[in-house]
C-alpha cells in the first residue's frame, strides 16, 4: 500500500525529478501548500502572498523506499540553512519545508532534522515541520517538466539536474 510525502525545496522541477529517480517512489506531483489562498496558480504563488510553498507531493511504495531514506534525499537535494532562498530562487514559495502527514512522519522528520542540524554545526537548519493541508496542484505545464524537457527520469539515474525556465 502506498503512503504520501509532500516536500519543499526550492525550485519544484528539480526537486521533483530529484524524487522521480528512486526506486519505490510511483507517482509526483508538483504543487502548491502551506498557504492560504485556495487553488492558486503559479502567478498567485509567486507574488508571495499566498504563503504557499512550491512543493512535490509523492506517492511511494514503503516496501522499497522508507520515509527516512526520502528525508535523506530531501536534505541532499537542497541547502535547508538558506531561509527562503535555494540558489538564484528567492522568496517565501522557496522555503524548505516538510508537510507531514502522520504522526510517525512528523517524528521522523523532527529527528532526521536534528541528526542534519548536527552535520551542519554552526548553520542553522531553518527547515519547517508542519502539518499537510491541503495541495494544490501546478498547472499541467509545470508537471514533469524537466523530463518532458528531456532530462533522465530512469529510477537510479544519476545525470545532473539542469534547471532552466
């Protein structure tokens, strides 16, 4: 049976392509959460008004890929001491976040964060630990958007991630 994970990390192409090479991972989304407006688009979201986050939402298969082995991938995906920010992206849809959703993610999550904090040392890992709500999905356009633009999806591929717009 599959579970969900919703993550943040910047800029969601490459985040979501990031999660679309595990194994275990079936099925990524690429949306909006954590804000206020109901059904944003990408023009709402990008104002900064709308408290929502870019985000990836992912069904996988904890058979084949634990939640802790994605946090592991969350944390090498991105620079969570960066307060919404992650490279030339700047703004608050940029956070990093951690939407969970289950108590057992939420404790995952709170110590996955610590063991970061400590590998981290002085730089304070600024990532959120909040409650899913509801996620909103981007445009079509927006939805597999670095494979469609031709980047490698193959579980286990290791090609750079090229982000472009």
């Amino acid at each position: 049976m599959s579970e969900q994970a919703t993550f943040a990390a910047g800029c969601f192409w490459s985040v979501e392509l990031a999660f679309q090479r595990l194994p275990g991972v079936e099925k990524t989304a690429v949306g909006y959460i954590g804000g206020s407006k109901e059904n944003p688009t990408y023009q709402d979201v990008c104002t900064g008004t709308t408290g929502h986050a870019e985000a990836v939402q992912l069904e996988f298969d904890p058979a084949k890929i634990s939640y802790r082995e994605l946090l592991d991938a969350f944390w090498k995906k991105h620079d969570p001491t960066t307060p919404d920010r992650q490279g030339n992206d700047v703004g608050t849809q940029y956070r990093s976040a951690i939407f969970y959703h289950s108590e057992t993610q939420h404790r995952e999550a709170v110590a996955s964060r610590d063991e970061e904090q400590q590998r981290r040392g002085d730089a304070t890992v600024v990532t959120q630990i909040v409650p899913a709500t509801q996620f909103w999905p981007a445009e079509e356009h927006h939805q597999r958007y670095l494979e469609k633009g031709g980047q490698c999806s193959r579980k286990g591929c290791t090609d750079p991630i090229r982000c472009y717009g």
